[in-house]
C-alpha cells in the first residue's frame, strides 16, 4: 500500500487545548466511532486544517490502537481527530476508497499476524499487500459491497426499532409496584392486577447436574440438559449436552412451556422452553399452573432486577429457592394473560426473524468478500 500513498495523522492537541463543549468534536481514540467527550475551537481547528494535513472527503480513517483496524469514513463533517492513533493512507487517484473501504473489512495487516501487537503501525498499513485491479472493475465491487452495507444497516435499523417498541410495551401493558393498573390496556379489560407470589404461578424446581463422570449420563440424541450458558434468547430449543435416558432419571425436567431463570452468578437471565429439558443447579424452573406461559415470560424481565436487589452486590450472586418463590408480581386473570402473551409471542418472532434477516446478509456478505478479493 505504501506504493500508492503514505500515512497520514491530524497535527497533535495537547489536553489543554480540548474543551468540554463546543463547536468542532475532537475524537480520540476512546470514542472513535462514537459520541465525542471532547471539543476544540473553531479558531484552533480552522488553523489546523489549513495548515496540516487533513482528510478529504471520503478518507477512511484507521484506529491505530485499541480496537486496532477499525474504519470510519469521513464525510466532510466538521471533526478532529487524535494523532498516531487515528490515521488515513493519503493516496493517489490509482486506488478508489470505494474499493479500499472493502478491502479494509478483509485485510489481514502485515506484521500483525499471529502477534499481540496492540498497535498499528505506520510500516505496518505501509507494508501491507493489496492487488488492484482496473478502476472500473473496483467500482463494481466497491458498489456491491457499499449495498451490501446499506442493507445490513438498514435491518440493523428495523431489529433496534422492533426491540424499542417491545420495550414500550413491556413498560405500558405491565403495571409496576406502584400502580394496579397498567398505562395501556386492551379493550373489554378493567379489573385490578393481583399481586402474587411466584410459587403461586406454579412449581418451583431447582435443577441439579447427572455426574459428568458417568458418560452412559449423556448422549447426542437424548433431552437437552440446560446450563447458564445456553440461555442467551429468548426461546431456548437446544442446548451443548443432551442427557440419555439414565441420565434423564438422574435429573431435574421440565415439561415445555416452562421458564427457566438463573439463580446463581449471572442471576435472571430467562427464557422459555419449547421442548422437555433437564436443566442444572444454577437454573430454577417455573412450570406454570393456569397461567400463560407466554405472559409470564415477558413479565420475568422485571424479576431480574428484584433479584439483583435481593442478591446485593457480592461477587458470587446467589438467591435460592425460597426467596425466588416469594418474590412478588402482578398478574391480570387468564384471558388478558393469554392476548398480552400472544402479542409478545408475535413481537419476538418478528424481532427473531429480523436478526435472521441480519445474519443471511452477513454470510452472504462475507462469502462475497473471501471471493471477490485475491
């Protein structure tokens, strides 16, 4: 790369020379990429950027350390930047930033491979290999990619919508401890919500673990045998260990349409099962009785924090069985449960389907770019 062009950086500021407000943001490295915390005049800035060098339109500017490699394009916009640890390759007209954008989300930067290097260095984005080909032919691809891009953002944009309006509605059609009524209701519903305690919503289990010693305990194709780790969604459908049939009669199951809710460690992470699963000793279940599955699901969310209250700060976090069993909430009767439940259901399929949506593009992104690159 260095045949095309040379690294350049803003002329340094000094600590003294940065405000807490103002017109021209000042990135350093810390918030590259994000919000400013830092500001200089716009005497100092015009000055600078008159008189040193500066990016132009277009630039693609490089984090030199921390998350080394990262790249923001700049648009013109009013902003200075850190020197030597934000920097651009100031290079001739051979070379389109449209195609260096994508290259840049697959270069492998010469010196740092295999290394714990923390820090780019100029010989490093100098020295590293780029095969061009013809302008017209880095056009195409550049464009190809820049759509591929916009698509992702713009499905990164509709999943951050669809997870605001569920968090709207949890805070709307849930009542909180104050309240017996929640802001927004369904029609033809008017009766108070009832507090209650968990361990009268159904049956409360606390899971145990088989002995890993024991293999005939475990095997590829028995029930999922559940641990912390393996709830990370909302809906959980599989897990990393299954459990034989002995294994089954050595443990802690479930029927579907339980929730499972940490307990220890990473306290109130929940989500719903869809199939029967054994689950261990840091997992409580509850296996509702007349109630909504569905509802109690979105209504868990609040228990996390009264479970990281009831824990208090420790560094190992534990809350055991009776005091999950006692922890209040509110419910409405079984038939605003099952039309609240319903719609979250819908809610979360569309927010799973749209993350999907997200994953396909990247794939098909990444696969794009291992292929249209030498």
């Amino acid at each position: 790369m260095g045949d095309f062009g040379n690294v350049q950086m803003n002329k340094r500021i000094f600590k003294s020379q940065t405000l807490d407000s103002g017109d021209v943001p000042f990135y350093k490295i810390g918030t590259f990429g994000k919000k400013a915390d830092a500001y200089i005049s716009s005497e100092l800035y015009e000055e600078y950027r008159n008189k040193y060098p500066y990016p132009k339109d277009g630039d693609l500017l490089i984090s030199a350390s921390g998350s080394i490699g990262k790249i923001v394009e700049y648009k013109g916009q009013r902003a200075y930047y850190q020197d030597s640890n934000i920097v651009w390759l100031d290079h001739d007209n051979r070379i389109l930033n449209l195609f260096l954008k994508a290259f840049f989300q697959i270069v492998k930067w010469n010196g740092t491979e295999g290394s714990t290097i923390k820090r780019l260095y100029n010989k490093n984005i100098l020295n590293t290999e780029i095969i061009l080909p013809k302008i017209k032919e880095q056009t195409a691809i550049g464009k190809l990619i820049e759509k591929f891009d916009y698509l992702i953002t713009l499905q990164q944009r509709k999943l951050e919508q669809l997870k605001q309006l569920k968090k709207a509605l949890l805070q709307q059609l849930f009542v909180d401890k104050n309240s017996k009524l929640p802001i927004l209701r369904f029609k033809n519903f008017n009766g108070d919500w009832k507090k209650r305690k968990l361990r009268e919503l159904g049956k409360i289990v606390t899971g145990n673990t088989p002995k890993t010693s024991q293999i005939e305990n475990y095997n590829n194709n028995g029930i999922p045998w559940i641990t912390p780790t393996d709830i990370y969604s909302t809906y959980t459908t599989n897990s990393s260990k299954h459990l034989s049939n002995i294994g089954k009669e050595r443990a802690r199951v479930a029927p579907a349409n339980s929730l499972l809710i940490t307990c220890i460690a990473s306290i109130g992470k929940n989500t719903l099962i869809f199939q029967e699963s054994a689950f261990n000793q840091q997992i409580n279940a509850l296996i509702p009785h007349n109630n909504d599955s569905s509802f109690l699901l979105a209504e868990s969310n609040k228990w996390s924090q009264i479970m990281t209250n009831l824990a208090g700060q420790t560094s190992m976090q534990i809350i055991n069985k009776k005091d999950f069993s006692e922890i209040l909430t509110e419910i409405p009767d079984l038939s605003e449960q099952k039309i609240i439940g319903s719609l979250f259901t819908k809610l979360n399929l569309f927010i799973t389907l749209q993350q999907s949506k997200i994953d396909q593009l990247t794939i098909l992104k990444k696969y794009l770019l291992q292929k249209l690159f030498i």
